[in-house]
C-alpha cells in the first residue's frame, strides 16, 4: 500500500475536502496543481467535489512543470504558456489558484505566480497543504488545507511518477521508464478511500 496508514487516508479526505470547499466559497475557477507532488491531488478534489457539490460545474484543472518557468525568457514562456493552456479564460480578472504540496522556499511556487502576473492575470490565489511559516508572507499563501505536518510528509498524494520535469517547457514530459504498476496503484488507492469513507 502506498497510503499505508489510517492517518495518511484520513488526511487525503481532509485535504480535498478543505481544497474543494475553499474553491468553492471563493469562487475559484481554475487551479494549477504543480508537478510532480501536487499532480495526484486532483483525483481528491474530483472525488471531494462529486461528493459536495455533485450539481455544480467543478473548476478547470491544469498541471504545469514549475522548472520550465526559470530558466528561459518570459517572452517565451508566455507565447508556449498560450499555446498550451488554451482553454483558460482570456479575461485577467478570473480566479486562478496555483496549488503546491509544501511551501519551503516559494521558489518552486513564484516563478509561475509571477508569469501569470506578467499576463496581467489580476486574481491568482496560491494554496498550498503545508508551508513554512517564515515563508508565507513572501508569498501571501491565502489557502493553507492543514495546520501541521502530513503523515507522509511533503507528498500526502504520493508522487506521479508517470511525468518528469524539465528545464525546456512549462509541461511536463511522459517518463518512459517508470513504474506505470505504481502510478495506477496512487489513482487506485486515492479512489478508494474515498469509495471506503462513504
């Protein structure tokens, strides 16, 4: 088992739960969940907000590699960022979160903030499931999902090891050589707990 302990699935609840509540009480439409850690989250926010609100459109999800935000141009960035992300809304002022696992530095996290600011994005929201605190003014973390320390640490959702990150895009690529036994397994057991919650 992957989440091996009681504590470690009650926590995978706890924090989509929290994640799609607060979407929802803020009117959040789109989130970014960042590669790889946050990546797996989004099977927890689909299952927390069938569960919550099984009438209401859910928020648009994207997952973006924050490496291929550091190392090139903005001009560049920008003009892949368009050609990826096609479907996110062009008017600046919709509520765009961008979601992280843990916040340790805020390097990872504010490279992507900042492009998205350069688009002239007005509303972005950053969340995180855990940060440190002397970090989060830096930031302005408006959404923390937990106020101590996960069972598994800085990866309550495991990691997707299907995707590597990269310096070249701001997508991650396909890993060719990882365990696809394991990756399944993440989804499988993610949805299960919430299948043995009910």
């Amino acid at each position: 088992m992957i989440f091996d302990t009681s504590k470690s699935r009650k926590e995978v609840i706890e924090i989509s739960d929290s994640l799609a509540k607060y979407l929802h009480k803020e009117e959040i439409d789109n989130i970014f969940l960042l590669d790889r850690s946050a990546r797996p989250a989004y099977l927890g926010l689909i299952h927390s907000w069938r569960n919550i609100y099984p009438n209401e459109k859910r928020p648009n999800i994207y997952f973006t590699n924050p490496d291929g935000y550091t190392t090139r141009n903005s001009e560049d960035i920008i003009k892949e960022f368009k050609e990826i992300y096609k479907k996110l809304p062009e008017e600046k002022n919709t509520k765009i979160m961008i979601f992280d696992t843990c916040i340790h530095t805020g390097n990872t996290m504010r490279p992507v903030r900042d492009i998205l600011k350069e688009m002239s994005y007005e509303n972005i929201i950053l969340g995180a499931i855990r940060s440190e605190d002397e970090y989060e003014p830096y930031l302005n973390l408006e959404f923390q999902a937990l106020d101590y320390n996960p069972d598994q640490g800085c990866y309550p959702f495991s990691r997707d090891n299907l995707i590597y990150k990269n310096n070249n895009s701001i997508l991650s690529k396909r890993e060719k050589y990882c365990s696809f036994k394991r990756a399944i397994n993440i989804r499988k057991e993610i949805s299960q707990i919430f299948k043995d919650a009910k």
